[in-house]
C-alpha cells in the first residue's frame, strides 16, 4: 500500500528533489507555511506559496529568525495553536498564559486575576475612571 501513496504523490508532485512539476494549486487542505526571514531557503517557501491557492495557504515569516523551530519555538507554537483553531481543531486547548511584568514588582498597572469576565462586564465607576485614585 505505501508504494501506491508514493507512486501517487510522485505523480503529482514530480520526483525529489525536482520542482518545477510541482502543482501544489490541487492540495484541498488548509496549509501553513512557516519560516525565518534569516532562513537560507525563504525564498523557496516564499516562491512555493506564490504557487499555492491563496484561500487555502497561510504564511508567516518570524523577522529576525534563521530556524524558527530552535531560534522561536514560543512563537511557532502560539502560530500553530492559532491556526489549528481556526480550523476547529484543539479548540479546547488555551495557550499558555504570559505573565506581566512591571517594573516596581507590583504594580497596579496590570489587570487583577482574580476577576471573572463577568466580573469585568459589570460597570464599576472606580476601575473605569480615567483619574488616579
């Protein structure tokens, strides 16, 4: 059975290493290209996705990245968690939460955690008024 899935992606796809046969417009599913803008072979994943069907192709380019596996892991996965999701996939899987940093430690800059988003719906003159208190 494995050599019928070869023989066929080798139809469609031409043998390795040669890509100038590729028809990469009749892949059906959603895709996500993701590469360095340092990379050696952006160019190349650039160029593929210009071929590629634009509805059903997405790209990103991490600026300031060689190989985004080892050099932005963080980055590439929330990518990845984001597009699954918008393919209805792993909807039930939260991305990691960032903590906030503040200078003085404690600050009251960021938001309190320990209010509920029904908590934040509810007017409260105090949290939204524009002076210090």
């Amino acid at each position: 059975m494995l050599p019928n899935v070869d023989t066929s992606l080798a139809d469609h796809f031409g043998p390795p290493g040669q890509t100038s046969r590729c028809r990469w417009p009749i892949l059906k599913m959603e895709t996500l290209l993701v590469t360095g803008a340092k990379a050696s072979h952006n160019h190349t994943v650039h160029t593929m996705h210009s071929h590629m069907n634009k509805a059903k192709s997405s790209l990103i380019t991490l600026e300031g990245v060689g190989d985004v596996l080892i050099e932005a892991p963080e980055k590439f996965c929330s990518s990845m968690l984001l597009f699954c999701k918008g393919l209805g996939m792993l909807t039930s899987v939260n991305a990691r939460a960032r903590t906030l940093s503040s200078g003085s430690g404690s600050g009251g800059g960021g938001r309190n955690r320990s209010m509920s988003m029904e908590d934040y719906d509810k007017p409260n003159a105090r949290r939204l008024s524009v002076t210090k208190s």
